[in-house]
C-alpha cells in the first residue's frame, strides 16, 4: 500500500533497503529489476530509470519527466493501476519501487489458451476500461496503452487480474492549457498525436479501440509495412473488418471498435460511453447449439493462433518490457521539433506583428478608399449638378440673346421710325411756318386795308386763336404719330 508519509527521492541507497534480485525486463533507459524488501521479506519491482546528465545529452530521461511520473502514480490508488511504494535515487538513476507483476502480458496469457469467447474478450476490456476510468476521472491521460503495457498480476486465475503499467509518457490535462507532443508507439497512436494537434484524453479511447481490434482478430488495424506507412493509415482511419479475421465477430464488437476508431475527438467513445456500451454491459446467450459451439470454437482457436502469432511478431521485433517503446524513435524528433517550434513562435510573433501592421495599413485603405470614394461620388453629383446649371445658363444666354437681337431689331426699325417721324415734324414745321407766315401776311394787309389795329379789337382777338390753334394742332400731331409709331415698334419687338 502506498504510505501517506512516503518521502519522494529518498537519498540514500536502494541496495540498503532492497535485495536487487533478477532482471524483468528493460527498455531503452530503464531497467526492471526483481526485489525484496529486506524489512518485511515482501516482493516489489525495482525500475532503474537512467537520469540525463545534461541538458545538450540525448541519453537517459529528463528529471523532470521523471518527477512527472512519480508524482502521477503518487495520486494513483486503483485494483487495475500498477502501485507505487517508494522512491530512491542516485548520482545516475532514479529507482522507483513499484508493487510487482508477475503474470506477464495479458496478450501472451491469451495466445496461450485454445479459445477465447467474446464474453471473455469484454471481461479483460471491461478491466482495462475500468482503470482507464480512474485516471480520466483524474484528469490524467496515459498516451502509451498498448499489449506491452497491460500486464496481469497473477495469471494463474481463470480470468486474471489486469493491471496497467508504464507512465511515463502520462500527463495531467489541465483545462484551458494547449498540451501537444510526439510520443508513444506508432502502432497505437491516435491521429491528433500525428498530426500534432491538442492531446486529451480521448488519445486513450483511441488506443483502447486499436487493443480490442487485436484483441479479437490477432491483426493489427493499422501497421503498414513502414512506420510512415502505418502513420498515414492512422491519418486517414484506413482500416477495415477483414472477412479473414471478423467472419464470426459479433456487430456489437465491431459497433465498439468502430465508434472508438473516430479520427474526430468530440465524436469519440468517452470513458463512460465505452463502459456503458452494449457490448461490454452485455453477454451473448449461453443457449447455443452443439454445432454452433463447435463452430465458435474453431472460430475463437484461430482468432488466439493469429494472436500468438502477432504476440510472436512483437517480442521478436522490440525489446520486452520496453518501458519508453520508440523512446529512441521519437526523442531525437521531439527534441527537433521543440526547437522548431520556439522559431516558429518568433515566426509567429513577427507573423502577428507583420499581420497587424497590414491590418492596420489595411484598415487605413479601406478608410482611404471609402473617404474616396465618398468625395469622388460628391464631385460627381457636383459636376452633374454644374452641369445641368451650365446647361440652364447656356439656354438662357441662348434667349437673351435672341431677344437682345429682337430689341436691336426693334431699336433699329423705332429709330429709323423716328427718323422718318423726325423728317415729317421738320417738313411740317416748315410748311406749317411758311403758312403761318402767308397768314400773317394775309392778316397784316388785311389790317392795313382795316385800319389801325386796336388791342381790344376783334382781329387782334382772332389772330391770336389762330395762332394758339395752329400751334396746338401741330404739337398733338406730331406726339400721336410719334407715339403711334413707338408703340408699332414694341409690339413688333414683343412678336
């Protein structure tokens, strides 16, 4: 059980408090070890994990990684969670005690029976479900299930105790807090770890899908020939129930797998989903036909000879126990990809920065543009409106002036009227002067013959009427053909 009071890092030396027994199994800078504790006689598993010794070194594992883990399985109390005891370290290793497993891979437990049902099958997925279940209750993603990593804690029951192992590659997730990284084997990564998107726990449920695929067929969804090749397979969800391997698979068993596979996240089984999913919450009938026992049995007896056979592959092809499988693959990877991703943080900063100024330069167009075209569209309704009063001007200029040319015509036709009225008033003033003269002289030899003229007389009284007529009647003849003609000039000029 792990102590409340247990001290983290104990600097001392395990071999004081530990007899170091045999090697379990290794990785690529960890060691597992068998030993007892020399206190109470009580087995446990000593896991030596090499400290890198300097930042610029590529060998052994970050110390901070390490604490990472402690502290991980520090929070950790659950029946299907390998349990941590305790913690030393020394100039090169951190060696964390850890409550030991000794009944192998769960894969190569079950490639060794005859047969496996799908009730059996939903049994161990159930377990391995139910620890996945605690950890993401605590937040707490594991990014390296795998056969390698499900171990079982005595296999000598008929349906063994399973235990998860290996969290070193775990991670808290923090709400609101971007997490990504190139980890875990390629096999049974999900496609966010790829594409190197936001990891969350639905990595897990990814990896689960990809168990259970093996689990029941003994062949893996998505392994190619090459690591890129089985990567774009992951990318692409480029998989499929060959008739080969799922003729006698269930539909609930494929529904499950299927809704595991998702390449979207949010549409992905979730921890609670997948526990409450048909396929695990029920069994199939018990009341079959002999024929269709037989059937099932020869069915389920290859599906454990395929997966032999894919255990076989993978012991043959890495390491057993491999604690930090593709450590060596991908560290070199993350490493780069660390580097290149603080300059594409400058990049991006000086992007943001570069995108602000032409937003800015951007945004002072548009602002330009619609001043512009706000002026041009007032010029042009200015113009337009000049225009039309140029227009207007034009065609009163062009009245003006004809009616000046009229008036001329009119000034001209009452000036030469004038003229001729003008000769007519002097030749009638000189006719009316030549009678006026005959008549004084008329009037004179007539008051000769009379006599001597007396003011009172009535000649004096006559001439002067006749003169005073004579006088009145020129004047108001000459002003009425003189007025009668000015007026024929106007209302000609008016026509």
């Amino acid at each position: 059980m792990k102590s409340p009071g247990m001290a983290v890092f104990k600097q001392q030396k395990v071999e004081d408090i530990y007899e170091i027994g045999e090697e379990l199994g290794s990785g690529q800078f960890a060691i597992v070890k068998k030993c007892r504790e020399k206190s109470t006689g009580v087995e446990y598993a000593a896991k030596f994990i090499k400290k890198r010794q300097s930042r610029a070194s590529r060998r052994g594992v970050r110390r901070e990684e390490i604490e990472r883990e402690v502290h991980i399985l520090q929070q950790i109390l659950h029946a299907n969670i390998v349990e941590l005891h305790d913690v030393y370290e020394n100039k090169t290793d951190v060696v964390l005690i850890l409550e030991l497993v000794s009944g192998g891979e769960l894969f190569d437990f079950l490639a060794q029976k005859e047969s496996l049902s799908e009730e059996e099958a939903t049994q161990f997925i159930k377990q391995i479900l139910d620890g996945v279940s605690y950890l993401h209750t605590k937040k707490i993603a594991h990014f390296d299930l795998k056969p390698e990593n499900i171990m079982l804690l005595d296999k000598n029951t008929p349906i063994p105790h399973i235990k998860l192992i290996d969290f070193g590659l775990a991670h808290e997730i923090e709400d609101g807090v971007e997490f990504k990284n190139i980890f875990g084997t390629p096999e049974f990564v999900a496609p966010e770890i790829v594409n190197y998107e936001p990891l969350g726990l639905p990595a897990d449920m990814w990896s689960v899908g990809v168990i259970t695929y093996i689990l029941l067929s003994g062949a893996s969804p998505f392994l190619g020939e090459t690591k890129q090749e089985t990567l774009a397979n992951i990318t692409a969800v480029n998989y499929e129930f060959d008739e080969e391997f799922f003729s006698h698979t269930s539909d609930l068993a494929k529904d499950f797998i299927r809704k595991l596979l998702v390449k979207d996240t949010r549409k992905r089984l979730a921890i609670q989903e997948a526990l409450t999913h048909p396929w695990i919450t029920t069994h199939q009938s018990k009341e079959e036909s002999k024929a269709q026992q037989r059937s099932r049995a020869e069915n389920t007896q290859l599906k454990t000879k395929r997966l032999k056979e894919y255990t076989l592959k993978c012991h043959s092809s890495m390491p057993p126990n491999n604690t930090y499988i593709n450590f060596e693959r991908f560290a070199r990877v993350v490493e780069d990809l660390s580097g290149m991703e603080q300059s594409f943080s400058a990049m991006a900063m000086s992007h943001d920065s570069l995108q602000e100024d032409i937003d800015a330069l951007v945004s002072i167009y548009n602002e330009k543009e619609a001043w512009y075209k706000e002026e041009h569209e007032n010029v042009r309704h200015e113009l337009s409106q000049l225009k039309y009063e140029y227009r207007k001007i034009e065609s009163q200029k062009k009245h003006l002036q004809e009616d000046i040319r009229v008036v001329g015509d009119s000034l001209a036709s009452v000036t030469g009227r004038f003229l001729d009225l003008q000769s007519q008033y002097e030749s009638l003033s000189k006719e009316l002067s030549e009678e006026l003269r005959r008549l004084q002289d008329w009037t004179g030899s007539f008051q000769l013959e009379r006599g001597p003229y007396s003011p009172g007389s009535f000649d004096s009284v006559y001439n002067k009427d006749i003169n005073e007529s004579l006088t009145e009647l020129l004047n108001r003849s000459c002003c009425e053909e003189f007025l009668a003609a000015l007026n024929l000039g106007v209302a000609k000029s008016s026509q």
